[in-house]
C-alpha cells in the first residue's frame, strides 16, 4: 500500500505543480533579467513553493478537525477542483486558479516574481495545495508514517521544478510556447483521471457504498 501511496501522492502533485506549464510564464516575467537576477527569482520560487506545500502537509488535519470536515467530503470537493484545473490544463489555457490578471501586474517588481506568481501560485497553487491535503487524509486515519512520503513528494518535485526552471530558456527556445502547451495538456490528462478517483473514493466513503 505504501508504494502505491507514494507513487499516487507524488504523481498528482507532480501533475498539478506542472513545472513545464510553468516554463512559458518564467520566461515571459524575466524577459530582460539578468542570469544572477534569474537564479534568485528560481531559488525563491522553488522555496516559497515547497514550504508552502510542507506547513499545509503539516497543519492539514487541524484544519480538517477545525472546520469539522471529513476526509471524504473534502476528497469529493477537491476532486472537483482539481477536474476543473485539468480540463483548463487539457483545453491549453491558464486556470485562474493558477495566475490571476491582478497577480500578472504585481508581478512587474522584479524582487516579488519569484514569490508572486511563480511560487504562488504557479507552483504552490490551491490545486496543489487541495491535491496535499487530499494526500494527507490518509495520514489522519492512522498512517502517521505516511506524512514522510508526502513531504518527500514534495521536496523532489520542487527539486524537479527546480532543474527546469534553471533550464527554461533553453526549454523555452527548443519546444516553444507549442511544446509546453503539448506537455501541460498530457498533465492535464493525468491529473483529471486522479481527480476522477479521488472524487470516486469520496462518495463511496460518504454513502458507506
């Protein structure tokens, strides 16, 4: 059970953050930054992200007991959301749950880029957050050991947003905005079959089915 956890937990997360999706929007916020001002706007970015991620792992079940929500319920509603951000994914676009208009405009200062919006919430979204806590609802039934597989999904993901993003010009200048699209749309895919799932295992829990 455990691999299979760790393989489905890391998978949409992965899915979700999309550090390929993030390729075009990097390039297009640093047009003009030098190559110093680019590894800092990465290294904040990567770090706003997976702390971000790591206290949500952490303070979900308080948050569950807090607002009396049960594991299941919120496995339905955040399948939904999460299916909702897949088919703007699959359908080429940018969720708003991603990157707002206002956030594009905040983001004209060059020492916030790497915070708003490419750590939030391109990277640290509330898809990827809601996709943590539905991971970490397994932990709050009893599989404490569990939260080291979440938090290691998250650092090596972050790792992997890391690499790219250190690579995005190149990326950028051999796949083009098409490619990125291309890759973000088989996520999409991917991670509309995970939220079918979760939503899936959300009401056979709520009707005892």
């Amino acid at each position: 059970m455990e691999i299979e956890y760790a393989i489905s937990t890391f998978i949409s997360i992965m899915a979700i953050v999309n550090p390929m999706g993030a390729v075009s929007n990097y390039v297009g916020l640093t047009q003009g930054f030098s190559r110093k001002e680019k590894k800092e706007v990465i290294k904040r970015a990567v770090l706003v992200g997976a702390v971000t991620l790591i206290v949500i792992t952490f303070i979900g079940k308080a948050i569950f007991d807090f607002f009396s929500i049960t594991v299941d319920s919120f496995r339905v509603g955040g399948g939904v959301i999460l299916f909702l951000i897949a088919m703007d994914m699959v359908r080429g676009t940018t969720s708003p749950a991603k990157l707002t208009d206002k956030e594009k405009i905040d983001s004209i200062e060059r020492a916030q880029i790497g915070v708003i919006p490419l750590g939030i919430p391109l990277l640290a979204g509330p898809g990827a957050i809601t996709s943590v806590m539905i991971a970490m609802s397994d932990t709050s039934q009893g599989y404490p050991a569990l939260l080291l597989v979440v938090v290691t999904s998250i650092l090596i993901v972050m790792t992997i947003s890391f690499l790219i993003l250190r690579q995005a010009d190149l990326i950028f200048d051999r796949i083009g905005r098409a490619g990125t699209k291309i890759f973000s749309r088989l996520m999409g895919l991917i991670l509309a079959a995970i939220a079918v799932q979760f939503m899936a295992n959300g009401i056979i829990g709520l009707f005892n089915l």
